[in-house]
C-alpha cells in the first residue's frame, strides 16, 4: 500500500508528492484529508521527516511578505496601524502550500492570486503527526527557516 522508506530522501518533489495525497474530499475534516499522508511520511526515516519540515518553512517563509499579506481578502494587512492577524495571514499562506505545487508558484510570481478568506492551519502539523506516528514520542525540530509571519524582513521592507 505505502512504499517503506527508501535511500532518496525528501526533495521538493517528493514533498509535493505528499502534499497530492491530502483527500480533500474530506473538506472541513482536518485529520482526514492529511491522513493518507501523515502515514506516508511516517513510514520515512526522521532525517525525511525533518527535511519535508525544512521544505514547508522555506516555501512559507517565501511567501511572508507584505505583497502577499494585502491579498488575503476581508483581513488584508493595510498598515501598521491597523489591525492585522499575522496568524490568519500564515494560515492563508499556509492554503497556497496544500493547494500544491503549480499553484504555490502561480501565487509566488502573482500575489494578487492570493487565496482570499481561507486558512489551513492543518499542514504546519503533518511532519509532527508523522514523526508522533513512527516514533510515539513528541517531535522536537525547529526547520530552517522561521515561516512566522513578518519573519522575512526582505519582503516586508525592513
């Protein structure tokens, strides 16, 4: 059913190939659209685990930017005097990612694609679950790179 884990490690594209196994015809079921891929990546090595983790903060991290934060609908940044949600914005980033790879690029090059109104916080936990899975102990990795919104002070013009 599941391919055991194999010597070729995570890359882009197998990350990816994991985020097209999220059944999204469980909409509004968190846990069952990641399910099939939480048990993928769970039969992958730690080091895996931790590199799909790696790969997720880049890609959120280089969608952290104001650009894209005035493009996420009714809770847009406007300024720094209004009130913004660096939360909701993640979770909209967040979106771009699940939605794969053809539409996280169309969005990096075109900001104004942008899903408005939506969030799926779900994704940030897929390499946590898959490493609770395989290992029954709590996972303990910081990525390499802080996806925490205004974390890429380049893109917000700092």
């Amino acid at each position: 059913m599941f391919k055991k884990s194999t010597n070729a490690g995570m890359d882009e594209n197998e990350f990816w190939n994991i985020v097209n196994m999220f059944q999204w015809k469980h909409a509004g079921y968190d846990e069952k659209i990641l399910k099939k891929a939480i048990k993928y990546l769970s039969a992958k090595s730690n080091e895996d685990i931790n590199e799909f983790e790696d790969i997720l903060s880049k890609l959120l991290y280089d969608l952290d930017g104001k650009i894209y934060a005035e493009n996420i609908g009714e809770d847009s940044y406007v300024d720094g005097d209004t009130y913004f949600s660096p939360d909701e914005f993640l979770y909209a980033r967040c979106v771009v990612v699940a939605n794969g790879k053809d539409y996280y690029y169309e969005v990096l090059n075109d900001p104004n694609s942008m899903p408005k109104d939506m969030e799926f916080e779900a994704i940030l936990y897929v390499a946590s679950e898959a490493f609770e899975m395989k290992n029954d102990a709590e996972y303990e990795y910081s990525p390499k790179f802080d996806y925490e919104t205004y974390s890429n002070e380049s893109k917000w013009g700092n």
